[in-house]
C-alpha cells in the first residue's frame, strides 16, 4: 500500500512553514483519478439509462432536497 501511495500521491514542503507539507497527485494519481472518474460516470449512466421519467425525475428532486439539506446544514 505505501508503494502504491509513493506512485499516485506527493508531498511538497510549504515554503515559510514550519514543516507543513502539502499533498497533491503525481501524474499517475491523476491518470488514475480520470479513470475512477469515468467508471464511475458509466455506472451511474448504466444505471438510469432505463429509467422512466418519472422515476429520473423523482429522483432528481430527491437529490436537489439531500444536496440543500447538506447545504443547509454546512452553514451551521
């Protein structure tokens, strides 16, 4: 696991801290960001592809309420 981190992921010193270190993805990690991405796009697009409208669009109203409701609650 720590080999597959040293590929994907790098840290960086913040220049003026005191031993800050920032994170970012290599090259590597970002190719394989893209990839999780794009399944992840596939699955969702496998999975309502034969959806009705009505459910496509309960759904879509059910995910506007969860995404305000966060909203919401991120403001406290």
């Amino acid at each position: 696991m720590q080999n597959l981190k040293k590929r994907f992921i790098a840290r960086k010193l913040v220049s003026g801290s005191k031993g800050i270190k920032k994170l970012y993805l290599t090259n590597t990690g970002k190719e394989e960001a893209k990839k999780i991405d794009w399944n992840g796009d596939k699955q969702i697009y496998e999975r309502l592809k034969n959806m009705d409208k009505k459910d496509c669009d309960r759904l879509c109203e059910a995910m506007v309420l969860i995404e305000s409701i966060l909203r919401k609650n991120d403001e406290k």
